[in-house]
C-alpha cells in the first residue's frame, strides 16, 4: 500500500510523476469517473479549514465523496480511545484517510494500523507534504525547478512549511538563503540535514541584502507570541514586510510565494504585480491534492 | 459573472423568471445532471443549520456536490485573514460561493473579490434574498402575487425578512400592512424606501384591527431580549400570537407565513388549518435555492 | 412508511432479512445506484462521530448523499424549536432520517412527525438498533444465531447496548450470563423482560465463573465515574479485564465482540488472537447501516 507521509520520503522521480499528474489533472480540470464510489476519511485532530477544504473539493472533482470526524470533542477520542483504535476502525469505513494531527510521528502511527492509505496533512513539527508539493507545483508553474536560488523569509524557526520545502528542493540543487529575525532563525538540525542533502544555506537578517538575487521569494507569518512584548515585535514585523517596492527590487521573473493565509507579510499593494503568485499557488492546492488522491487510490 | 446579493438588486422580471424556475424545478423534483461534478462552498461565518441544510440539500438534488467551512473558529480567519483574501483562495476551491456574515456589506464586497459567483445568505441587517424568494413562491403557489394586501406581524424593526418581503412585494404592487408592537415597529427609513417604490405602509399595533382585510399574515418571532423584562415581553408576546380563532376571523383565502423557527406565536392549533403555509414554505427553500444556484452556476 | 426504531418492534423474521441483506451487500461491496439522488439526513443531538460516519459511509457506498445537523447550538433547535417542528421542516430536505437524542422516546416521537422515513440511532436511554444488527451480524459471521450461550461483560446498568442485544438474541433463544460488578448489575426489568421472551440469565460477578462455556462474550465499559473514588474503579476494572490468558480459558471457537471505543476492558494482546472480532464488528457497521437505509428508502 502507498501512504505519503513525508517528503523525506520521497525521490525526485516520484515528486516529478505527482507533479506532472497535477499538470494533467489541472488541464481536464475536473475527472469524475477516477474515484467514483470511492470515500475519503478527513481527520483532524487540529483544525484547518483550508486544507481540509482543498482535500474535498480535490476528491469531489474526481467523483469520490469525502467524510470528516468532526470535531474531536464529540469522538471516540475524546472518550480516551488511542490513535491506533481510532485508525482500525475508521479503515472499515474509508477507502483512504488523511490525518492532521498534533503529535509529531502520529501519521507514521497511524500508517501502520490502517489498512487503507494514508496521506499526512500535517504532524506537530513534522512533515505536512501537499504543502510543499503545491509550492514546488507553483515555482514549475514558472521556472524549471532545477538549480534555483530560494529564499525563505519570517520564523523559520518554528514554520514547518519552510522545512519540508527546503528538504525536497535540495532533490532539484537549490541554493538557500535564510533570512530570519534574530531567534527565528532555520534550526541548525535542518541546516545540517540540507548540507548533507548537498545544500548549501546562506543566512541573512534582512531580505534586501539578497532579493535581487533570489528565483523565488517564499514569505512567512511571524507570529507575536514569539515576542516578549508588542514593540518588539511590531519593530520585526515591518522589516519583514514585503512592498512592492521591495519586490520592484528584485530580478523580474522572480515570484512571490506565501503558504497564506498572510497578515502584514506582505503589502496588498503586491497583489496585482506580476510576481505575486501566492494565491495562484493555494489554488493549485487541489490539483496537487488530486494527484496525490489519484496516486493513493487510483 | 451572476451574483444574488440583494432583492433590491432584482427587477421583476428577473424575479418572476427565478419563480417560474423553481416550479419547474419542483415538478421534477430532482435533477441529478445539472449540476454534475461543480462544487458549492458554504461559508457561514454566523450558524444558520437551517439555511445550510436546504442549499446543501438543493444541491445535491441538482448532482452536485457542498463544502462546508466547519466553524469560524476553526478557519484562517481566526487567524486574521481578511475577508477577501479568504474570498480569493477559496474561489479556486468551489464553482460558487454561498455566504452568510454577521457584517453588513459582506456578501457584496465578497463578490468583487470572487472569481465565482456570490449568493448572499444573510449579512447581519441586511439582505437575505433566498428566503425572500421562497417567501414570494409560497404566496404564488396559493394567488398570483399582484395587489395584495399583506400583514406584517412581530418585530418588524429587527426582523431583516420582514424587510426584504416588503421591499420585493413592492414590485407587485402589494399593499402592506405593519403590525408591531411599540417599539418594534418597521424602521422609518424603510417605510420610506417602500413610499418611493409605489408601497403604502399602515400600521397598527393589534393583528384584529385589520385581519379580515388581508391576504397573506407574515408572523415573525419577537425576542425576549428586546424587553426590559420579562413581563413586558410575556405582556406582548400574548397579544401576537396566532390561535385558530384569531385565523378564523380571516378571509377563507388568508395563508399564514412564518420564516421559522416558531416558539409561542402561533399556536400549535393552527397548523391543522387549510390557511398554514409556513411548513410548505420551508420546503419550498429547496426547489427556490435549487433555481438560485441552477441561475448562478447552470 | 418504514422507520426502524426499536429492536421491540422487530420480528425475527425481520432481522434475519435485514442481516440477509447486509451479507448480499457486503459481498458487492458497494452499490452506487441503488439511492443515487437520494439525500439522508443526519440529525445528531448528541455527538457521535463513529455511528454518524459509519451512516455516511453506507449512504456514500449505495450513491447517496448524507447532510449533516452541525452543531446543536447552531441549530433552530437551541432558539427553542420543538422537536417536532425540526422534524417537520427537515422532512422537505432529505428522504430519510437518522437521529441521535439524549431523551428517550425522541425516535418515536419524530417518526409520528416526519413525512420521511426515521431510524433511530440512540435515544437516551433507550435503542440504538443498528449497534444490534450489527453485533448479531458479526456472532452470524462466526457461528449460526440458535441457542448460543452469550456472556455480556461489564456495566450491564447503564449499557443500552446489552440491553439491546439481550432483547434481540431473546428471538433465538440465548442463554444469557451477566456479568457485572456490584451496583451495575442488570436491571431487574431487562431481566423480567427477557424471562417474559422465553431467555433465561445467569448472573454472575466474575467473568471465569463462566467463560469456558461461552459462545460470545460481550465486552462493555466500566465508567470510571460510577464510582465513589478511583481506587474502587481501579479495583473492579482490572478484574474485568480481558487478557489473552484468559481467552485461552474459553472455548476456542467463543468470538470476543465490544461495542468500541475500548479503554483498558481489552488488552491490545487480544487482537491478535482468532477470537477476536471487534473490530471486524466495527467494519460490519456501514454493510449493515447500507441494509438498513436500503430497506426504509430503496
């Protein structure tokens, strides 16, 4: 059986084959006959209106029919059922499940005690692979993604998405740069890991520095509980917000990229300049997420 | 692009053409194929079960399939998000967009930023076009709508349907009569918007005054927490509430309309009369929603 | 019109058909015309995510498409409608009915209102049929119905489910052990009830007194708030625990059945063993729910 779980899991061959299906998919739009009589369990252990959403609307125009566990207070598991029941017995009712859950290694888990596929949406720290799949979609969308220069702007510290994604591009020869606020700065774990990967990092504490030089820009939230008081915070957050004259800055083929939903990161006034990809990108969210449906199930 | 965002947007024609939709609609009872493979996305940023319920079920009569957003809690827009950024990622999700807000405007300002169409369900004091339109349905499955006489009853100054039917009757040239206790009575502004539309308002603060002169009685709930105590809300909450006597005192032809749900305004007793219409007005939400999202989306 | 609200109101005639007919469609798998365009609507006043995703399930598999309630704070419901009221509405919105009611009674009382087909899946109290169905769907699995000795394990006070089964295997003339602790013995009126239906109980206090000469034993959970404090729970819990020592004491063809969620009444131990079906129960659950929405609405 076929689960995604990680993206460290995943070689370049089999990252271009789902890609390249969410090209075809895109193209014909919507395939209702695919999974047909096919169901799809969505459990969510922590909410995500948007993934959740995507993953439906992608099952939905492949013909199948999604069910979701509702809240976690009126389930099984608020009764104190482990994860490993929970995941036995919802395999008799689903032909596939995708799992948002708290606790890092939880889809591993349940990948083991299913007897239907499972698809990660998220653990804890951990992987959350249709997210960097739809962001590597989106830069092929434009580039070709091989040997690009990418920089990661905001908490990269705590932001998961920059993670994963730094890890499946160092399968295409990127080059990193890093740019992060004091404290928020990648995890030397993740530098290593990319150095072993043969992936270089540049580290950076402010994007001017750097953007006439990047490929892809790919922005970030920081979040203010990071902060011990407002003023810090508000002192970060406005050197790490884009504008279009920062973006005016850059080399013009290079695309803005934002995991949304976004705050201050980014100027309204970015949107309508041609470089501002981030909602094209959520977008491409549900073709990625056929593909990935199509790949498990088909 | 078609949006319904309120009835004062609809000319009469258009109106009777959704009408005429609906009873065709009604006769087939379902139509798997006209809305094959689209997606609707419900967005209910206040609950309504109810309203949810017969969109979600209209579509799926017509073969398509609903999204639900769960709970505002749960979405990005706990985050922050801003309503048109959440309007312009979802619009790549869904084929069309229906929308409930507690902020006025809300419906209208989502579909500018919409790639797909709006249907307004209700934004805070505003409009709430479908349940007018189910409302004019279920008085023309019983008379043609033209030249009616039509009561108005509960707090018409709170009570957004109320407005809405009067602003639409107004295309029919239906006289209104407003019966409100005081301090609920219809809002000046809206008695004048209906004089500049051709409408006469009378009002009155008792039902008998003017029962045996109407064809139709609009009963709405009056809400406890509008009084400043309890017996004075109990004092007038006796004084509109809808017995058979009171019914019999009608015209034979007289229907008695209620959006639902009901608590003590109309007493249990009448629903075995021939002149209860408020159940079948429920039901007809669904044929009037199946018109709405064949005309937006078919 | 067909409701099913109680095991009382069936015949055996009438169960075997049903579990005929769930063993027909197991076989298949699925069947995605047989309740194409039809709409099932699930109205759970009390949460529970497992029945309602396994009734999800088998409407999805039969080509239907399930609506759900939400939240009952969302609903009409919390500004005070009757039930009755509630039933009478959503009649016009879907084709059948499943609900979930804290207060006895509740499925009766909305199959005297509804206009469409009503199951009940628990009220209060009371029934929850299609948790039996599928318990004697999984004993038939194993061993033909006639004249088994069946031993229901745990809190046989408050667990409607024994209740449910004891009534039901009463048509098969069962032998039924009790086996409870102390203060959660089975009730006096079941155990009348049964002797008026020809079934004798044997009540004891410890499972070993009597698991060698078992068919099926019925594991239930202890709940630890029917205790005065945690040392007298911990006291009964652990000697009504399942180990695998001691399904080794019992014939080798007994099946050990649980309702799930399990907490510790079971030892992981257990599954592998051959004895164990409960979660093959579970799985039972949607081809057993697909007979029952087939039956009121195919």
């Amino acid at each position: 059986m076929r689960h995604i779980i990680s993206v460290r899991d995943l070689e370049r061959r089999e990252i271009d084959g789902l890609l390249d299906r969410a090209g075809e998919i895109e193209a014909r739009r919507f395939d209702p006959d695919l999974l047909a009589g096919r169901i799809l369990g969505l459990f969510f252990f922590e909410p995500s209106t948007r993934t959740r959403m995507s993953f439906e609307s992608a099952m939905a125009r492949l013909g199948g029919v999604s069910l979701s566990m509702g809240s976690v207070e009126a389930s099984s598991v608020a009764k104190g059922e482990t994860l490993a029941d929970t995941i036995r017995v919802v395999s008799g009712y689903v032909d596939a499940i995708v799992l948002r859950h708290p606790r890092e290694g939880a889809a591993r888990l349940a990948s083991e005690f299913a007897s239907v596929p499972v698809i990660n949406a998220g653990d804890g720290a951990g992987q959350h692979p249709s997210q960097t799949l739809l962001d590597l979609y989106t830069i092929r969308q434009s580039m070709p993604l091989d040997g690009l220069r990418v920089g990661l702007l905001g908490d990269l510290r705590y932001g998961r998405t920059t993670h994963s994604l730094a890890i499946a591009l160092s399968l295409y020869k990127a080059e990193i740069a890093a740019i992060a606020p004091k404290g928020l700065e990648l995890p030397s774990g993740i530098i290593h890991e990319l150095a072993g990967r043969g992936t270089v990092v540049s580290e950076y504490t402010a994007v001017e520095e750097v953007i006439d030089d990047l490929d892809v820009l790919y922005v970030t939230r920081i979040q203010r509980e990071r902060f011990p008081d407002v003023a810090s915070y508000l002192d970060v957050a406005s050197s790490y917000r884009i504008t279009p004259d920062l973006v005016r800055c850059a080399q013009p083929h290079m695309i803005v990229l934002h995991p949304l939903p976004r705050m201050d990161e980014i100027d309204p006034g970015v949107d309508a300049l041609p470089n501002a990809k981030y909602f094209e990108q959520a977008h491409h969210g549900v073709s990625v997420r056929m593909a990935m449906l199509s790949e498990v199930m088909g």
